[in-house]
C-alpha cells in the first residue's frame, strides 16, 4: 500500500482511571492486542483447518495429507516434505490485488514452511508431502504471524504430529513506543516492526523477521512483549481445539 | 510416578506440547515425542497408560494418519497398465475401509500378480478394478496380490460397464447385463456374489 498524505496521530496520552497511559490510535493500550477469535474445522473438505482472526485480519488454512510427495522428486528418503502456500484473495485489501503469487507472496510462503518445518514431526512419514494452504481472506496488518498461527491449528486439526503449536504476533515501535500486534496503520508508519512466532511450550523462537532500527534494549523488551501475546494467543489456541473435541464427543 | 498422578494422567485430552511424564517413567509409543528427556503429546488426543508394561501412547480422536508400510493391507483402484507386466494401483483406503489421508500410487507387477503363471496383467485385473493388495516394498511402492484374500473386489464389464458377478463354480465373472465373460484374479473378498 502507498503510504501518503499527513501522518496521523498514532498514539496519545489519555487519563484513564485517574492514571495518564498512552493510548493507539484504535483505543488500544500499547501492550493490548486486537480481539483474538480462532475456530478449528472450518471447512469439510481438508483434512484439518483453522480460521483466525486478529481484529480486522482473518485468514484460513487448510491442511492435507500426509500423501503421495508430488512432483515425486521432491520427495526425501527420511522425511515428509512441507508444502506451503500464502495466497492473499483479490478482495482481501482495500483496493484489488492480483490472484497471482506476487514476489511477497512467494517470500511469506517460504517463511511460513520455515516456521512450521522445526515443529512438524516430518520423519515419520518418508517419502510423503503435507500442504499447507493460507488465505488470507482480509488483510489488516499482521497476516504472517496469523498465518503461522492458523497453519499450526490447522496441521494438529488434522491429526499431524507436532512438537508444539505454533503462534505468532507482531511487536513494533510506533512514534517511540513500543506496541503489541500492530495493525495496518501503525504498521505503515512504524519505525520498526517485528513479527515473532514461538512454539511456547518449548520455549522456542521459530520465526524472528525485522523491519526498521531498534536498540539493542528496545529489541529485548519488544521480545518480552511479544512472548506476552503469543502465550494470549497460545491459551486460545488450547481452548480453540479443546472446544472442537468437545462438540466430537457430543455427536458421537 | 505416584499412583493419584498416573490415575490423572490416564485418559487425559492433551494437546501436541504437552509434558506427560519423563522417559525413566515410560517407553514412549505412538503420539508422543520426547524432548530433552520429557516425553510430550505429538498430536491431540487421549492418553493412554499400560502401566505393565509401562508404556505411554496418546490415541488421536481421529483416525491416526499413516503412510504404506510393508504388510501391511490397503484397498484402491487399478488406475493404469502402463505395460503388458505392470499396473499402477492407487491406493485409497486402509484394510479398515478408512480414507488415507491423501492417495500414494503403487506398482503391481506381473510376477506378484497371481499364483500361477501369466503373460499379462490383463489377465488378472482391468482398469478401472477395485482391488485388496498388500504392500510388499516401501521403496518403490511395490504391491502383491498373489494371497487368496487379495486381488480384484469389485469389478467392471470392459463391454458395458455393468458390475461383474461372481458365479460359485465358474473361473470367470460374468455380466448379467450383456452376457460377457471375465477373467480375473478374484479375492475371497468379492463383493459381488450371484448365487441364483
């Protein structure tokens, strides 16, 4: 998106409470994420599948297979091989983008194979290919990390062995401050922006990009904050899966 | 592992992560991993506990996902005879009737074919064959239904269309539309029987 015109006010000093905090440009408080909402099984025809929203961006991924490794001679002799694919739907942005992959969208593809690839239990299946499909069906500022989050769900939807779930969130500096999960105006005015995703239960970091300048101290604070929301959005991602189970035992 | 911690653990829903217990309490099986001495929930699911033997497995709520192995028994389709000795199998269920979670494409030749001696594939199975096979390699996927128990379950009349029967006493599969006669390698396991 060309980022034009004045720069609107991002963050500013309210008295909430008796107390002076600064507040973003949506009512956040800097350390506050957008409403989460996270569905498991949302559609019929993949083996799994997961729906997340982060405020305005919403995205789904579907998970097939293990199967046949197509083309064949991409296969390995000791592991499955992951197949990622980010795709942004035409009508996901404000004004149309091109069904095409674009190079952006060749590069987020890669790094969400790169994101998964440390947790999914590829050897023991040999030989054999697991797609992974993320649309991104409305895109308001950090559709990788929703991406990576949607992925994981979506692989122990279907029954793929993981080391962990993944989750992801973005943490960036908007007028000096640092903030949690930014969205598509901060994100086009941001000095940095940092999109994190972790494997929370072994304490790993699968996915660590950056776009801007932070000081050494600033990047281990906006670490912090980022681990903060991923254990937010890990919790739901539990109780997501959970709930799914639930409605299994009530049919069957 | 204290008596009230196993009884906790034992039908839990866990969730892939999870810590279970360490690997000096249980031999990890399938479902679960171990990470640094801890072994954790791979996928999500029940626990299971065989505190005789002292292993640890977590059952997934759905089918668990496999890929061939050897021995083992899949059903699938007849879905090319590429030469006068080779067809290619597409394999679509396990031995249970459940849907693999996608297809893998094995290779059947001439001499796993039948128990007796052939000069082509043509005289065991036709495209379009619904078969029972065994897989007897990994890598090449090579299959075999030389078994009683294997070979065609269901097939199709190369004249009509119309399904085969099976007539006790008689070799061949006869169609009841239009009258012909097929050969094939039947397993005991034809699904299509015309005993009138």
């Amino acid at each position: 998106m060309v980022v034009s015109g004045e720069k609107p006010t991002l963050i500013r000093k309210v008295v909430r409470d008796g107390k002076e905090v600064l507040v973003r440009h949506d009512g956040r408080l800097v350390d506050q994420m957008r409403p989460i909402r996270i569905e498991v099984g949302v559609l019929s025809n993949a083996d799994g599948s997961a729906l997340v929203e982060y405020g305005g961006t919403r995205v789904i991924a579907a998970v097939y297979g293990p199967k046949e490794a197509m083309p064949k001679y991409m296969s390995l002799p000791d592991r499955a091989i992951l197949r990622c694919r980010y795709h942004m739907a035409p009508f996901s942005t404000a004004e149309r983008k091109t069904p095409a992959l674009t190079r952006r969208e060749v590069e987020l593809s890669k790094v969400l194979r790169e994101a998964l690839e440390p947790v999914v239990l590829t050897e023991l299946f040999p030989r054999a290919m697991i797609d992974v499909f993320v649309e991104v069906i409305q895109s308001d500022g950090g559709t990788r990390t929703a991406a990576i989050t949607a992925a994981s769900l979506a692989l122990a939807d279907a029954g793929v062995p993981l080391k962990d779930l993944v989750a992801g969130v973005a943490v960036g500096k908007v007028d000096g401050v640092l903030v949690l999960d930014l969205d598509e105006i901060e994100d086009n005015y941001a000095e940095a922006d940092m999109p994190v995703a972790m494997a929370p239960s072994l304490n790993q970091v699968v996915l660590l990009q950056m776009n801007g300048v932070l000081t050494l101290e600033e990047f281990h604070a906006a670490l912090q904050l980022a681990r903060k929301g991923i254990l937010e959005i890990y919790r739901l991602q539990k109780e997501a899966l959970r709930r799914k189970y639930a409605e299994v035992k009530v049919e069957g | 592992m204290t008596a009230a911690r196993l009884q906790k653990l034992e039908g839990k829903i866990v969730l892939p992560g999870e810590p279970l217990a360490t690997i000096e309490e249980f031999l990890p099986e399938e479902g679960v991993y171990v990470d640094n001495g801890v072994i954790r929930a791979a996928i999500y699911g029940k626990v299971r506990i065989d505190s005789r033997n002292k292993r640890i497995r977590v059952e997934p709520i759905k089918a668990t996902l496999k890929i061939p192995r050897r021995g083992e028994i899949y059903y699938g389709f007849v879905s090319g005879i590429i030469r006068e000795d080779l067809a290619l199998i597409k394999l679509v269920f396990d031995s249970q009737m459940e849907r693999l979670s996608g297809t893998f494409t094995g290779v059947l030749h001439l001499s796993q074919a039948s128990d007796r001696r052939i000069e082509s594939v043509y005289q065991v199975i036709r495209l379009g064959d619904f078969v029972r096979v065994q897989v007897v390699n990994e890598h090449p996927l090579l299959l075999s239904i030389k078994q009683p128990q294997l070979g065609v379950v269901a097939a199709f009349c190369s004249n009509c269309g119309a399904i085969l029967y099976r007539k006790p006493g008689i070799d061949h599969l006869v169609c009841k539309r239009c009258g012909n006669r097929e050969l094939r390698k039947v397993s005991t396991y034809y699904m299509f029987v015309d005993r009138g």
